[in-house]
C-alpha cells in the first residue's frame, strides 16, 4: 500500500470518529438531569441522618444534639460515597 492510501485510511477513521462524537454529544437537558441526580445522591442521606437524628435526640433527657450531628455526618459519608459510585459508572 501507498503512504497515500494510508493517509487517506487514517484521514476516513478521524473523520467518522469525529462525527461519532458529534451525535454523541451530551445535551443541556442531559447535563442537567445529571447534575440534579448527583445533587439528590449526596444531599438526601445528609437530610434523613438529621431527621433520624433528631427523632433520636428527642428520645433523649434534656437538651441534646450528638445523635444529630453524628447523623449528619453519616449522611455526608454515604452521600460522598453514593456521588462516587455514582460517577465512577
């Protein structure tokens, strides 16, 4: 083969992965959609360890917020965890 028929091979590949990429462009609405479902990963566990939290303090005599803040932090580890997983799909 040519250094010409090779050229004009490699020139035909780039081209079609160029186009490839093209249509497999992610979209704003796309984008979007995953940018809230990261948003919802992370920030749901955080809002039910401080709901569980509080609920367990309450249980408790007198004015306490360990149970709370342990949930919270809970939550921050799960949800870091989940958005990790997550992305690494």
């Amino acid at each position: 083969m040519s250094e010409q028929d090779e050229l004009k091979k490699q020139v035909e590949r780039q081209a079609k992965r160029m186009q490839k990429a093209e249509l497999e462009r992610p979209t704003l609405l796309g984008q979007t959609v995953y940018v809230g479902t990261l948003g919802l990963l992370f920030v749901l566990p955080v809002i039910g360890g401080a709901y569980l939290g509080q609920w367990l303090d309450s249980l408790a005599a007198g004015y306490s917020i360990r149970w709370t803040l342990s949930m919270i932090l809970i939550g921050v580890f799960i949800g870091a965890v989940n958005v990790y997983l997550f992305i690494k799909e």
